[in-house]
C-alpha cells in the first residue's frame, strides 16, 4: 500500500473514530457541574488595615491584640487574635460573621461604635455608626463567603429622590468565582470619586442593577442596587438615584469580621449526576431550544448544559411542565399536556440578560404544575390553586414586606448560588414569615404556585423560578433548564429523554468523512 493510501486510510479511521465518538458521545450532551474558581485571601494586608482603622480611636485600641504566635497552620484562629476579638464584638449584630473565609467589609465603624460605649453611652444606636443605613435586613456568611443588605430611608441627607421608599444595597464578598463565558464580563467606568479607596472599582448597570466591583485584599466584591436605567419614577428607583446611596455606602465600608480559613482550590467541571433508569414518559427538548420567533430580537436560546446545583425540584409534586406562558398555544400542542417541556430562558421581556445572544431574555424559566385530577385526586392532596412551592436546598430567603420575589441564598464550601421564586402572593409570604434571614430546610414548603404580578391575577398560573451564580460583576443570571430537568429526574427517580435534536443516523458517518474518501478520483483508483 503506496504513501496516499496509508494517509487516506489514516485520515478515514480518525473520521470514523470521531462519528462514534459523536454516536455514543456522551460528551457532546452529556450535563456538566459547573467550573468555579478559587481565591486566595491576603490576610496580612488585612491586618494591617485593621490596625489602621482600631488606631484611628486610641481609646479602644488596647482591646486588639495583633501579635500572634510564630509559625500556625493556616486557619488557626491563634494566628489572627484580633480578627477573633473582632468577631466576637461583632457577632452580636452580624451574626456569624466569624464564619466567612474572607474580610467581611461592611459600612460599619466598629472602632467609632467602641468608644462611644467606652464614653459610657448604652446602647449607642447603630445606624448612627454606618452612615445612617438601617440596622442589616439580611446578613448571611458562610465556607464561600458572605452576603448582606442594608436599606438606607428616603432623605437622610442625600438629593431628593422621587423614588420614596428605602432603597436596599447589597454587598458580596466571596471565595469561590464561577467561570462563565461571559460575553459582558469585565466592563464599566471608573469612579473617581471612589478611586483613592478602592483603585480598581468599576461602575456599571447590568440585568437590572447599577453595580461597583471591586477587588480588596485579593478578593472580588461587589456592591449592588436594584433599578431602572431610565427617568425616575415613585414606585421605581432610577439608576441615577441610586449612584449617591451606592458611594455612600462605599465610603464607609470597613473591615467588620472574617477568619481565615485552609487554603481553596478551583473545582473543575465534572460529569452531573442522574438516575441511570430511563422514565416511560418524561421527555424535554434541548436547552436553548426555544419556540419560533420567541427570542428578543428573533434571535434564539442559549444552550447551556450546566447542572449549576444538586436542588430538589422547586415544586412539591409532580407532574409539572417547564415550558413558555407567553407565546404557548393550545394550536401549538405545548399546553395540551405535560410534557415535553421546552426552554425559555431567552424569550423576549424586558429585562437584560447578558447570556441570551440579543442581550434581553426571561432570566428564568416557567414552571407550571398539571391539572389535578377529577375530584382532587385519589388521595385528595392536590388542589388547583394549592399546589406547594418548596425550598430546593437548604438556605437563608432575601425578602421584604410586601416584596413580590423570595430569594433563597446558597452559601457552602463548594458553592455560593442565589434562586429567586416570583408570582406568589406577597401578603400570603408576609404572614408565613419568608422574610428576610429566615432560614428553611431543603424541602420546606415557602409558598403556593398563584399568578400575582403587581396585582392579583397580574399573570397565569405558574411559578417562575431563577438561578444567579456569583461573578466578578456580581450575580449572573444563568439559564435554570438544565438544572430543572437534573432536578426533575431525581424527583421522579428516572432519566428524561430529550427529544427534536438531530439524531445520528448513517447519513451522518457521510457527513463524517473526508470528501476524498467518499468520491476518490480515477488517478487514485488506479494507484490503489
């Protein structure tokens, strides 16, 4: 056999062996665990700050001890005793703040606080020593980091705002980073006005917040406030308007608290975990997969694979369909039953998101539960307007009074990740108490699917349900489907099928193999 024909031959087996690698390929469609980045915290530079700041007020310094015994394993407490005495004067008010493994900034002057009790005031009022920010709604650290909201009241000082309400100010600190391909990572303006304290920091509005991220001690932090990019208005905060809370809020950050812990390392992307028995009858089209024309700007889904959590389903009961309650239709056969369900994530809706190709999308995906039964089933549990909503892990919810979302906040060693619930009655959550700081068990029940949306009957009757992975531009929102569908199977304890993607046929080994192979001309069959 001549040269050509060894290297034809070479180059037709590696053809081959690719079209069965795509055949049983369960690397093509198989569901990945998400990849996430690790930081490392530079706790001596920390220290340093912290002295600076508790020798601002030399009446309270002799409380902190900063020399430490010589050559401690990491995460020893021994190491870092004024972190440890900070702590614990903290704790009280930001409870748990020991546990974050990284400086937990806060806009709080706990020095300032100090001295005013050593001057012998009781109680001094603890608004009065973070910039006049609300004691914290909502504090939350835990092995990945730490989340916290502040409400600072209309007035207190700043322009007049039409806005009338208290505006709410988020701030995160974390140790784990998920690696996203990211089309709008990265950008933002300066803020000069910031610059001396935080040289770095960035201002930028992305997927409904105006947002400053920074790094500080090798660690990203961003501060965010929710609100719209347009004129203001009473019952929406402008983006304008939120820019001098925000930098209030900024200036008075400090170090509060944390410890440091064992060094972390990135968690690369795995295989997810399912059910290996086959369900009879459930079935899904592929992520990304959206109805005709439903995208923003007619353009399509986004396909993502990710397993972004091991959540239980957030629905009490099955069956339930994932699919569009916007642009479905009895014609088009996607209400008629359960399943297959279908994507929706990048459907057209105001609202950014910055990993649909048209840059606007759902955020989310709709879940509705199956009509019950005649006469409420055999058992007679399931009632149509009934049908529970549970905790899909155990978490801390981020709520207000009235508020009409619920978000429950993931924070362990392996994962920090937020999921939001809309379209339950926000008086009905108010009286069960889903309000800010509660904590719930995996599988709790925290509401009922209903159709509130602004107003009573404002939508249909589902649950939308979210997922937001931390980033160095804060929370992302990333498409839930595939999750849902992992989720989904373990309730039902058998693997979906997906259905409408091309599947591998003969055809394809054609499709597969070099042009020469298949029409070889006449000189080469001769040589042969």
């Amino acid at each position: 056999m001549n040269t050509k024909a060894v290297s034809l031959l070479s180059r037709w087996l590696a053809a081959f062996c690719f079209f069965l690698a795509a055949v049983t390929g369960v690397s093509a469609s198989e569901f990945r665990t998400p990849s996430i980045s690790a930081i490392r915290v530079e706790w001596r530079a920390v220290l340093d700050q912290l002295r600076t700041e508790i020798s601002s007020r030399p009446a309270i310094a002799s409380r902190f001890t900063f020399a430490a015994r010589a050559r401690l394993p990491a995460g020893d407490p021994r190491a870092t005793p004024a972190l440890v005495q900070l702590n614990a004067i903290n704790s009280p008010m930001f409870t748990g703040i020991g546990s974050s493994p990284v400086p937990v900034l806060l806009p709080f002057d706990t020095a300032a606080y100090l001295e005013a009790e050593a001057r012998g005031t009781r109680h001094p009022a603890v608004s009065h020593y973070q910039a006049d920010f609300r004691p914290v709604d909502v504090f939350h650290a835990g092995p990945s980091g730490y989340d916290a909201v502040f409400s600072l009241e209309p007035g207190d000082g700043l322009p007049s705002r039409t806005f009338a309400r208290p505006v709410e100010v988020q701030i995160t600190g974390s140790v784990l980073v998920y690696d996203l391909a990211d089309p709008l990572g990265g950008r933002g303006e300066p803020v000069r006005a910031l610059a001396a304290q935080f040289p770095d920091i960035r201002r930028f509005i992305r997927e409904g917040y105006v947002r400053y991220a920074f790094t500080r001690f090798g660690v990203p932090y961003v501060v965010s406030i929710q609100c719209l990019d347009s004129a203001p208005r009473p019952r929406r905060l402008a983006c304008r308007e939120a820019y001098p809370v925000a930098e209030r809020f900024l200036k008075a950050l400090r170090i509060a608290g944390g410890q440091p812990a064992r060094p972390r390392f990135d968690i690369p992307s795995g295989v997810a975990e399912r059910p290996t028995a086959t369900s009879p009858d459930f079935t899904y089209r592929p992520s990304g997969d959206i109805i005709a024309r439903s995208g923003a700007r007619r353009r399509g889904g986004h396909a993502d694979l990710a397993v972004y959590s091991q959540i239980r389903f957030p629905l009490a009961r099955a069956p339930a369909l994932v699919s569009s309650q916007q642009f479905s239709t009895r014609k088009s056969g996607e209400r008629t039953g359960v399943y297959p369900w279908r994507d929706n994530f990048c459907e057209a809706r105001s609202f950014q998101v910055g990993q649909c190709a048209a840059g606007f999308g759902h955020q989310g995906q709709d879940i509705r539960p199956a009509p019950c039964p005649p006469n409420g089933g055999t058992d007679g549990t399931c009632h149509p307007r009934k049908q529970a909503v549970v905790a899909v892990r155990d978490g801390v919810v981020i709520r207000s009074l009235k508020q009409q979302a619920a978000t429950l906040q993931i924070n362990t060693g392996n994962e920090h990740i937020r999921f939001r619930y809309m379209h339950m009655t926000p008086s009905a959550m108010d009286a069960d108490g889903v309000l800010n700081g509660r904590r719930v068990a995996e599988g709790e029940k925290i509401g009922v699917v209903s159709n509130y949306l602004d107003f009573p009957n404002g939508t249909s009757y589902h649950l939308h349900f979210d997922v937001q992975v931390f980033t160095r531009d804060g929370w992302i929102w990333v498409n839930p489907y595939t999750t849902l569908i992992a989720s989904y199977e373990r309730l039902i304890r058998g693997r979906g099928r997906e259905i409408g993607a091309q599947p591998p046929a003969v055809a394809a080994v054609a499709h597969a193999l070099p042009e020469d192979v298949l029409r070889p001309n006449t000189r080469e069959r001769r040589e042969n």
